[in-house]
C-alpha cells in the first residue's frame, strides 16, 4: 500500500490550499481516511476523516474552514484548507485503513 500526500506549499494568512493522497495497492473504497497534521515541537493530530461511505468529521480547529473529500473511483482523497492561519502550519498526513499512512506535505501559512 502506497499513500502519497501532496499539495503543500507557503502561502499568506487567509489564503488557500488543496492537499491531495492518491493511494495504491488497496481497495480505497473500502477503507476510511484520515487528515492529521504534526507541527513542530507538538504531537501529531488528527484534522478531518472522511467514512467509506462519505461521512465527515472535522477537529474544532479546522471546522468552517476545511473541507475533506473522496473520489473513490480515482482512489484520492483531498482536504481543502481555506482561511489559512499561521497556527495550521504543519506537516499533514493522510492515513487510510487501519494504519496506512502516507508521506507528508508541509504547509507553511505566513501571517
């Protein structure tokens, strides 16, 4: 099982940014994904997930701003990052199954 997350990048306080996790070598369909975000210095936390049947749920940090989605038929997951703040700086994951996880994209959010 291969998971690759991507999308990250710098951007300004209140901008936007979509992070993708296109997996492979596993039945994407089947399995619920998750978001998680580590920062510097701090443990790593989950953000949103998203039930193989499309089920959201979000941390109160990123509720109203993020939004996690699925397309099962190109096996990617996505999370859609708007009003971005300088607190949500980190290193996201995408986890898929029951401990499947990809590599990491840094977001780096400048005030």
């Amino acid at each position: 099982v291969q998971l690759q997350a991507s999308g990250g990048g710098l951007v300004q306080a209140g901008e936007s940014l979509k992070l993708t996790c296109k997996a492979v070598g596993i039945n994407f369909r089947l399995y619920a994904l998750g978001w998680y975000r580590q920062a510097p210095g701090k443990e790593r936390e989950l953000v949103a997930t998203i039930t193989s049947s499309g089920t959201k749920d979000y941390a109160d940090s990123a509720k109203g701003r993020f939004t996690v989605s699925r397309d099962n038929v190109r096996r990617t997951a996505f999370l859609q990052m708007n009003s971005l703040k300088p607190e949500d700086t980190a290193v996201y994951y995408c986890k898929i199954g029951p401990n499947y996880w990809g590599k990491g994209t840094l977001v780096t959010v400048s005030s």
